[in-house]
C-alpha cells in the first residue's frame, strides 16, 4: 500500500487508462521517500495488483550490482511478449552506483 503522493498516482492511473504511458521514466529524489517502492506498485498494477512474483517486471536493487552481463538480460528481457502485464518494466534501484560501461550499454538498448 502506498501512503502519499497521491497525485503521483492518479497521474499514473490516468496514463495507464488511457493508454498513454511513455517509454520510460526516472524516479528520483532525496533518499528513503519511496521512489523504489512507488515503482514497485506501479509495475504491481500492470500485472493486476496481485502479491504473487512478477512475471513482466524485472528489478535489479541497490544490493546487486548491475554490470554488462545484467544489461544484456535487459535487452533479452525487453524483446520478449510480456505475459500478464500490457507492459514489460525494469526497475534500477540506485542506477547512479551503475559503472559507466553499464551506464553506456543501458542507453543502448531499445
């Protein structure tokens, strides 16, 4: 459950509803205010709000660290049909603490 940030989220429910949701979008702020969990719920929505593991969203957070390897699952991950969701979405905690060769290979994939 998400506690604040209300116009957050009747902002997304409005693009979800009316199928106008960009191709990405980037969280950030001060530390600790729920950037990572809002993400979290709003991949949640696309698979229907349900507590069982995604199926369509890939998270990668701030314990592991992302390097070329993970951006190349990213891809794979990206080129697939999703399966449940009307959308396939990758969540990167932290991405700043991201090498710069994985900063690079992210802005690559399309």
């Amino acid at each position: 459950m998400l506690v604040g940030n209300q116009h957050l989220i009747s902002f997304f429910k409005e693009l979800q509803n009316s199928n106008s949701l960009g191709g990405s979008y980037l969280f950030w702020g001060n530390p600790q205010v729920g950037k990572f969990t809002f993400a979290r719920s709003l991949a949640r929505s696309f698979e229907g709000g349900n507590d069982s593991v995604f199926t369509d969203a890939l998270i990668f957070q701030s314990d592991s660290s992302l390097g070329i390897d993970q951006i190349r699952q990213i891809r794979k991950f990206l080129w697939q049909t999703p399966m449940i969701a009307p959308y396939k979405t990758v969540i990167i905690d932290n991405a700043e603490r991201m090498p710069h060769e994985a900063q690079n290979a992210l802005l690559m994939v399309s």
